[in-house]
C-alpha cells in the first residue's frame, strides 16, 4: 500500500502557481540584499542588508492579495520593501493575463513594475499621466500604463498596494490587517441633515482667501492668487459624508443617486462610496482631471498611508430638504476600496490641496494642504470575524468547490460505464456516447477546468526529488489532482487507456479531427506495422530526454517541455505565439489522416502512462480461442495496433476504446459467432428437413 501512494504522489498533479521557495526566492533578490527568515504564514520574510541587519520585508502579492486578474486567476508579484516604506524591487512572478500570455507579450507588464522602484507607499501611487503642466506640482505620483491592458495594469497596481499596504500596517506599524468592517445593510434610523452634522457624521475642511494667502505668504507663490475675492470669503469649503451606511445615504441623496448607490453596492461590495460637497470656489478636480480617475486636487491617508480614491462615476442629487447653499454646490462622489485596508470605523484623514501655479511658459507649481479627520460610529458597521486561515489546499478546494463537485460526478458515471463496458459496447449509438463523454470531457475537463495533465507534473516532481523540494505544491491544484487519482485507479483497472482513452482533452481533439477528415473523404495513413513499432519508442525517447534535461539543465526545462502541445491548444486556447499554435495545430491536422498520431508517436506523457499496462490488476478485454487465429477482424479494425496477430492486446498501447468490443460481443460482426451462427442455422435446417421426411 506504501508503494501505491508514493506511486500516486509521484504521478499527481500538474505544476500550480504557488508561493515560492526559500532557494527561489533568494535567486531573485537583488544585492546588496539578502533573504532572511521567514516571517509570516502568508509568505512574508524579512530582509536583510550586506552586513546581515534587517534592511525591509520581501512577500508576494498572490497569497496576500489574490485580487483576480482578467483572466480569473491573482497577477502574483514579488515586491521588497525596506524599513522606510520605499520599494526596493518589484517582479513579476506569475500571471494568466491574456493580453500578456500572447500578442504584448510580457515585457510591457515587467515595463509597468520596474516605475515601482523609489517611491514609497506613503506617496499617492496613480495610473495615467499628468494632464498638463499644471499637474506636476500635485502630491500624485503617475505610472505609465500599458495601453491595451489597462485592466490587467490596474488589477497588478491595484494588487500590489493592498499586499504592501497590508505588510506595512501589520509589520511597520502593527496595526492589523483583519477583514474590513462592512455597512450594516439593514441598518436604518432616520437622520436629518442637523443631525449628521451634530453627530459628526460630516466632516468639513474650510479655508478662507486670506487663511490660503497666509500658507504661501513668503513663498515664490505669495502673490499668484486670486485677489477678486474678499480675503473673508471662503475658498474652501467641502463637505465629506461617508455613504457606506444607507443611513447615512438616505438622509442626503434624491431617491435617483440612491438607486445608483445601490447598484454600484450590489458591482462592488468593498467600496466605500464617499459624498464630496464643495461649495467654496476651489473646486474638486482641476480641468484635466478625466472621469473614474484619482482626483488631483483631493487626497486620503488612514495610519499615515495613502488611501486609494477614485471616482465612482456617479452624478449626485441631493435631498430637496437640504440647504440651498449645498445644491448651489459642486458635487462628486468618489469610492476606496475596502480590500486595500481602509476602515471607516477608524480616523482617517480627508485632504484638500490648495494649488498655485508661477510662471508662464513653464510654470512652477506648490500647494497647501487642509484637511478634516473622519470616523464612522460602529452601530453602523458589521464586523467580520476573522477565520482562521485555510491551507492552500483546502482553500482550492473552497475555491472550486463547484468545479470539484462536478468532476466527481463525471468520473462517477466514466467509471460506472466503463465497469460496464461490454454494455456500453453493444448499445446501438455507442459511437455517439462515446462522441458525448468526450466532448463534455474536453469542454469541461480541458477548457473550463484546465484539467488537462502534463508531464510537466512528474518532471516537477522528479525536480523536488533531486533538490529536496516538497510535494505540497501538488495540493494546490485539486482539479488536476482529483484527475491524477482517477487516473491512477483507471491504471490498475484498465491500464493506460482511461486516461488516454477517456480523459486527456487533446487526444479527444485528435479523435474528433480524425472523424472530421473521415467526413471530409480524406485519404487515411496507416504506417506499416514495422514502421509503427518503430515510432513507439519516440515517446519514450522524448521522456527520457525531458528527465535528462530536469536533472542536468533545469534552465531549459520550460522550453523543452514544449513537445508537448497541451498548454497551447487547451490551456492557452491556442493564444500563444505563432510556432506554438502551429505546432500544436499540427498534430490535430495530422490526425485527420492519421489517427492520433501525436498520442500514439510522441508524446512524453503517454510513455509514461505506458506503464499502466503493467499495472491492471486483469484483462478487461474480452478475447476468444479463435482471436488471432484464424480470426484477425478485431487486429485490422484497431486504429491503435494494439492487437498481435496471435490475438493478444498489449494493453501499454490500447487506449480503452471498445472496438474490438463491440466486434467481440455483435453476432452480425464477429467472424466466430458469425460462423457459429451459421452452422446453426444449417443443423436447424438439416434437422427439420429430417423430420419433414420422416
């Protein structure tokens, strides 16, 4: 029993993204720097400097913020922050983005990551470029974006401030990162605009023409202000309402802006919706400000980090019943994410940049700062309790429970019908069943579940073996290893043909293009015998040399593995660079007039199911005394030549089709039966004759 699990564990799953190791991890810091100890059950560890102190911190974004890309699946990021807050180095570590898988290509992405470097998490971190001159003075920080990918871009910068953002509040400062209250939903009380105010449920920030004239009074920029104003009237004065408690929202907004709320609630859950009134004559956003953008004249810190904002896109009316001076108003309502750390039960800080320009050509550009503190009462907030964390495998599992639940069933009933196969052999629309499960396989075992097994997998596990690596990057990927198990029980049933047979999404695609060609009146190849025993051993050939490449050039790994045509056709969906789709659509062209023949020449991975046929506890097959001789229908029918001339089935080549099955068991097919039958029916008919004479 011992055997077989180690068996199986060799033979598990295929390679998944996961936190990287102590040794990978050191390859990727940079000097003068050095790894330390790890630090964090979520991945991070310290960092050290040239004399062993401790320098920073070094995480990725994966496991602490697995926002998910465009694809579905985390931009996982590895970023070193030092002591200050400053980032150090931030690196792609993996991704699914397929903007970036094909077509861009990668280095745009890795072109965005390196802007990270010197600046520092307390700066207003945007995507986008400053609109104008007028912009440079402003706190905001830009990174060029990736045209083309603007979500995927904003989805790494978006990953990468919550991971950060959360290292530094828990490490740095020691304020813990737990799950983030949310608006008590069904929580209502009736609340007028007199009492938000003396609740302290609104915040405000005034400043006068002649309280700004005082802030730049002995600067270049003392005397570049508006002086058509009063020095008494205001030129500043915002108002900031918290809408995440409906509350709250109820009390100030018209029943239209309400129903918008609610549906972006209902988009976004883990926005915080924040209400600006501006009714002095600063304004909100300068003119180049562009829609669903950070605005650059406002700013928010929480624990003296910067809190994202960013317009929610929402045209606010307000509740008639308010003064008029607030309708008269300029009004904006932007959004922070919830996700990236920000509590509103907790003091956080709103500010307003007064900003003065000097200089015509080329101006020079200074602001002011004035600001308001905000916190929201509890009674208005649920907060979650914090759930112990789950393993990565578990929390797969949790992940794609639904995915888990399916796959189970479709194997139940794959292994029912194969238990069964003399059955499903005979049934009159056999070949549509088997067309049926197929083509459910590879949809949703192929394409949806990216199930499809590689030996990327035991080359992996070769690899830890040799470098005394562990095993549990096979848990997390439970799709994939659910798929292993099966195959593995499939091996010591029937031997390699339910997996190569049944359970392999590409070589179903060969099978249909096959049929296709059939269709289509192709002329169809069959090597000769000695031809196609010869070609056997190129699979093996292209194995051993996979395993010989694992063990002595680990670098060229990734690219030798490229034989092997399943990452493009079902992983990628053929979204891969020219020679990669051409290869992998080779093989399904060639299989038109000849049947799967990348399964049955090259591939790696079926060599090494061969063994397979080594391990089935019986034969399945059912085969009679006249099998091989005389009879040699079943033997000229195989599409595998897995049947000898004496009859016999090499079970390390058949892949479990049922044709030779059906032969077997159909009197009107089988030569044997057939004869049998006749001779029958001729002693039936001799014997009546008999008795008719008589």
């Amino acid at each position: 029993m011992k055997q077989l699990i180690c068996l199986f564990l060799l033979f598990a799953t295929r390679l998944f993204a996961a936190p990287l190791t102590h040794d990978a991890l050191q390859e990727r810091i940079t000097a003068p720097y050095a790894l330390g100890e790890q630090i964090s059950p979520d991945g991070v560890w310290s960092l050290l400097n040239s004399g062993g102190g401790e320098a920073g911190f070094v995480f990725q974004t994966g496991p602490l913020a697995p926002l998910p890309g465009f694809s579905g699946k985390p931009i996982d990021i590895l970023v070193m922050l030092d002591l200050d807050g400053r980032f150090i180095n931030t690196q792609l570590v993996s991704h699914n983005e397929p903007i970036f898988v094909s077509g861009l290509g990668e280095a745009p992405l890795r072109d965005f990551l390196s802007q990270y470097q010197g600046h520092s998490i307390s700066e207003q971190l945007v995507i986008g470029t400053p609109y104008g001159a007028s912009s440079s003075g402003s706190d905001l920080v830009f990174l060029d974006g990736v045209t083309k990918a603007t979500a995927s871009v904003r989805i790494a910068h978006e990953s990468i401030l919550a991971a950060t953002l959360q290292v530094a509040r828990e490490k740095m400062q020691g304020v813990s990162a737990g799950p983030p209250p949310q608006p008590k939903l069904s929580y209502n009380e009736p609340l007028s605009w007199d009492d938000l105010i003396a609740q302290g449920l609104v915040g405000r920030i005034t400043a006068s023409f002649g309280e700004v004239d005082q802030e730049f009074a002995g600067t270049l920029w003392a005397d570049d202000g508006d002086y058509s104003f009063d020095p008494n009237d205001l030129f500043l004065d915002l108002y900031v309402i918290d809408m995440g408690p409906p509350a709250v929202a109820n009390a100030v907004l018209a029943a239209e802006t309400l129903a918008e709320v609610a549906a972006v609630r209902q988009r976004a859950p883990d926005d915080e919706l924040i209400l600006l009134i501006e009714a002095g004559h600063h304004g909100l956003v300068s003119d180049e400000f562009v829609r669903n953008t950070t605005p650059d004249r406002i700013s928010a810190q929480q624990d003296a980090l910067p809190l994202a904002l960013r317009d929610a896109d929402i045209l606010p009316n307000l509740k008639e019943n308010l003064p008029a001076k607030l309708h008269d108003a300029t009004h904006m309502v932007v959004r922070l994410d919830r996700r990236l750390g920000f509590d509103p039960t907790r003091e956080w800080t709103m500010t307003a940049h007064a900003q003065r320009s000097h200089g015509m050509f080329q101006p020079e550009t200074h602001e002011v700062d004035f600001s308001t503190q905000i916190i929201m009462p509890e009674r208005f907030y649920i907060f979650p309790q914090g759930v112990e964390k789950l393993s990565p495998f578990m929390e797969a599992v949790h992940n794609r429970q639904m995915d888990l639940w399916l796959l189970i069933g479709f194997l139940a009933v794959l292994f029912l019908c194969l238990a069964q196969q003399s059955r499903l052999a005979a049934l009159r629309l056999f070949p549509y069943v088997r067309f049926g499960l197929l083509a459910i396989m590879t949809g949703f075992i192929g394409f949806w579940g990216q199930g499809q097994l590689s030996v990327v997998t035991p080359l992996a596990v070769v690899n830890a073996a040799i470098g005394g690596g562990s095993l549990s990057v096979l848990l997390y990927d439970p799709f994939s290893l659910l798929i292993w198990a099966a195959t593995f029980v499939g091996f010591v049933l029937w031997g390699r043909g339910f997996f190569c047979g049944w359970l392999c999404p590409f070589g179903a695609l060969q099978e249909f293009s096959h049929h296709i060609g059939r269709l289509l009146h192709l002329p169809q190849i069959r090597p000769p015998r000695s031809v196609a025993r010869a070609m056997l051993w190129t699979g093996p050939i292209a194995l051993v040399g996979l395993v010989l490449t694992t063990v002595f050039w680990p670098t060229h790994t990734e690219m030798v593995v490229e034989v092997e045509p399943f990452k493009t056709a079902i992983t990628m969906h053929f979204a891969r660079p020219w020679p990669y789709a051409i290869w992998a659509g080779a093989w399904i062209m060639v299989s038109m007039v000849w049947f799967k023949g990348f399964c049955r020449s090259l591939c790696p991975l079926g060599a090494a199911m061969r063994v397979g046929g080594f391990l089935r506890f019986r034969r399945w097959i059912p085969r009679r005394a006249e099998c091989g001789s005389p009879c040699q229908l079943c033997r000229v029918k195989c599409h595998y030549d897995a049947i000898e001339n004496s009859g016999k089935i090499r079970y390390s080549e058949c892949f479990q089709c049922l044709d030779c099955v059906t032969i077997h068991d159909s009197d009107s097919k089988c030569v044997p039966l057939i004869i049998a039958r006749k001779r029958l029916e001729k002693m039936t008919n001799q014997g009546g004759e008999a008795l008719v004479e008589q």
